[in-house]
C-alpha cells in the first residue's frame, strides 16, 4: 500500500511522501542522466526564453541555468512540494532573479507566462489527462521557430511502450502545427525517447503584457498592484519588460514578508513592497545589471519599513485598520512565528533588520554588510547583541525559529 501511494506522488507529490519522491527523483543517477542527455541535445543558448514543465525536484533547472546565463529560465510544477524543494537546489538562480518558479497546470498557464525560446517537459508527458490539449497549449506559447520538447522515459511496467510514445508525440507535436518533428532516442535500459519540434517561423508573436493584473492605486503617475507588476510609461524594450515582470514575481513575496515581520503591518507591507519596487522600476536599466537586484529592493524596502516605523501616528493605524480586513498577507509565515517576530521589532532597527535578512530571507554575513552598507564585523556584533536579546526575552535561541 505504501509502495503504491509513493509511486503515485511521482506524478503529483504532495505531503510526506511527496518529499520523499521529490528526493528519489533528485538522487535517482538515471534520472539525472537522461535529463541531462535531454538538455544536451537540446543545447539551450546563453539568451534564451526557457520553460521547463513539470521541474519536480529542480535537478534539470540547475542544469539548464548554468547554459541560459543571460537569458530567462522559468519553471511550472503543480506541486506546491517540488517548487519547495527547487527553490532551495536553485537558491542561487532564485536569488539572482534569474529563475521564476511557478505553481500551476501545463494546460492553464498564466496569460503572461508566453514567448519562450525552448519548452521542454521531462517525464511528464505521460501524467498528462489530455495530453493533446496540452501540447497544443504549450505550443501556442512559443515565439515563431521556438521548440517544444517532452521526454518520455518508458517504466518497466509502462502501457506504453517507447516506439508507441514516439508515434503518439509525433501526431500529437504535428497536430499543434510543430511539423518538423525530429525524434532522439537514448539506448538506455528502460529506453527513453525525446521529441521535439519548431513553431512555424511564420506565426505571429503575442504581444507583451505588462500589467498583470487588477489596476491599484495611482503612485506618482504609475498603477500599482499587489499581485501584479507595475504598469508604468517608461520607455523598456519587450524584453526588458519581461525580465523586470518575471524578476518581480520571483521576489515581491518574500520582500513583502520581510517588511512584515520589520513592521508588523500588512497594509504597511505591501505599500512599502510597492513603492520599493516603482524605484526599482524606474532604474530598472541600472539595477538589472547588477549581480544581485533583489539586495537593491530589500535595501529601499527595509529603509521605509524604518522610516514608516518612525513617523507612523494615528492617522496610519486608522488607515491600516480599514483596510486590512479586504487584505491577506501573500507571505505565509511559519506557524507561531508572530511572538518571536513581534519580539524582533522591539530591538534596536538595525538588530531587528539584521535578524530579518539572516533569518527570514535566508542571507549570510556578507550579503548582510553589502545591503546595509556597514562591516561584517558590524553585522556579526549586532547579530550576536540581538541572539542573546531573544535568548532572555523568549527563553529559546532564535536559530531554533529560523
């Protein structure tokens, strides 16, 4: 009974033994072989658009990260399991805004989620209830001569069989208008095919949406939304509008959740995460070349969390009272967090963002004295000051909360 609960995780883990499929998936040296082969014939270039479908436990994420190195690599898995266990093989990636990581189906992306370069699933193809449908879907999210590739890694005990998957792919890759199918085959014990086929070059390309979703309020001339990107008159290329959309979804939760804990506010939160990023926005050609932009809008973030927090009166916590019943946090905190963070926010500002950025966003010493522009000999002092700080107040050390 186990055994046949943990097979059916592989093709949506969730749970317990979602995590421990996840980890077979990652440890298994068949696995990443072939995906490894896969991406080799594929051979991504550094500029690319690239969405892997099904990325379970992230492995063929890092792989192809390291060819697409100034391009745009993006992943949808629907398990809210995988996509914890790639955001923490991929921290790197993540962190540099490099890689986006979605929840969701194959079949119903995003609208904005189009244009790819490359769409490649790796051992999906066959999870698929409508597998036709699906291809069909992915293919219209191509640019003209973009390529769609699924491979198939035929189980021992599979209905289908490797020659079988390959005439099921090739109908189904053609009927999606992929015409020039080409087939690769790895000779390997179960066997394991790979399709892929081009959008016809002379199909025309979706325009880019910028705005993601429902207007906000106006800031300065700009909309703001709080589950979408900013819609804002400065002149950027498509591309460049692409990569600030993926960048800002990848990081506008956790910033959000770090003025948080820092402020204790949601409404705070999400306006200070907002006016962070229409900064970021309108110096978006300076800031993406930088080697860590997320470092750039969690210094403006965590400097209005301070300001905020120095003149906020009664007028703020009026507004903030009216206006958070129609708001949920989009952070989710761990459970019993609230105590220990509300106790954060009594240290001295620069001890309790010290404690956010090492502990909630996950940052080291370094990276801490780089954002605040002090030493890490500063940050490692303040760092301890406010351990034992917490130690006293609420009789635990804080590494046990992180």
């Amino acid at each position: 009974m186990i055994k046949e609960r943990l097979f059916a995780n592989f093709a949506h883990p969730q749970g317990l033994l979602g995590r421990l499929a996840g980890r077979i998936m990652a440890k298994k040296k068949s696995n990443t072989a072939r995906g490894r082969w896969a991406i080799d014939q594929l051979a991504p270039k550094a500029t690319d658009r690239v969405l892997e479908v099904g990325y379970g436990p992230g492995v063929a994420l890092g792989i192809t990260g390291a060819l697409v190195s100034s391009g745009t690599l993006v992943g949808v898995d629907s398990s809210d399991v995988m996509k914890a266990q790639a955001s923490r093989r991929n921290r790197d990636l993540l962190r540099n805004g490099r890689l986006v990581l979605y929840v969701g189906d194959a079949q119903d992306l995003d609208p904005t989620l189009k244009d790819f370069d490359l769409i490649y699933g790796l051992n999906v193809w066959q999870f698929w209830s409508d597998q036709t449908a699906t291809v069909n879907a992915l293919a219209a999210r191509l640019v003209p001569g973009g390529r769609l590739a699924l491979l198939y890694m035929q189980p021992p005990s599979a209905n289908t069989t490797a020659h079988e998957a390959t005439k099921k792919l090739t109908q189904q890759f053609e009927t999606a208008g992929l015409h020039d199918v080409k087939i690769h085959t790895m000779d390997f014990d179960p066997p394991a095919v790979l399709a892929t086929g081009p959008r016809n070059s002379a199909s025309k390309r979706n325009p880019v949406a910028v705005n993601l979703a429902r207007p906000g309020v106006r800031v300065n001339g700009m909309n703001k939304t709080h589950d979408g990107v900013i819609d804002n008159p400065i002149d950027l290329t498509p591309a460049a509008r692409r990569a600030f959309a993926d960048w800002y979804r990848s990081e506008y939760h956790q910033v959000v959740a770090l003025v948080y804990v820092l402020s204790g506010s949601k409404w705070a939160a999400e306006e200070l995460t907002q006016d962070a990023f229409v900064e970021a926005h309108r110096k978006w050609g300076t800031i993406s070349n930088y080697d860590d932009p997320g470092a750039w809008v969690r210094k403006v973030a965590v400097n209005k969390a301070r300001s905020w927090g120095r003149r906020k009166g009664a007028e703020a916590r009026a507004y903030a009272k009216h206006t958070l019943a129609a708001r949920e946090l989009p952070a989710q905190l761990p459970e019993g967090a609230d105590e220990f963070w509300s106790v954060v926010r009594k240290l001295p500002d620069r001890q309790a963002q010290i404690i956010a950025l090492h502990y909630l966003d996950d940052r080291p010493v370094d990276d801490i004295a780089n954002l605040l522009g002090i030493s890490a000999g500063t940050v490692k002092t303040q760092l301890h000051r406010a351990r034992k700080t917490l130690s006293t107040t609420l009789a635990v050390d804080p590494e046990e909360e992180s």
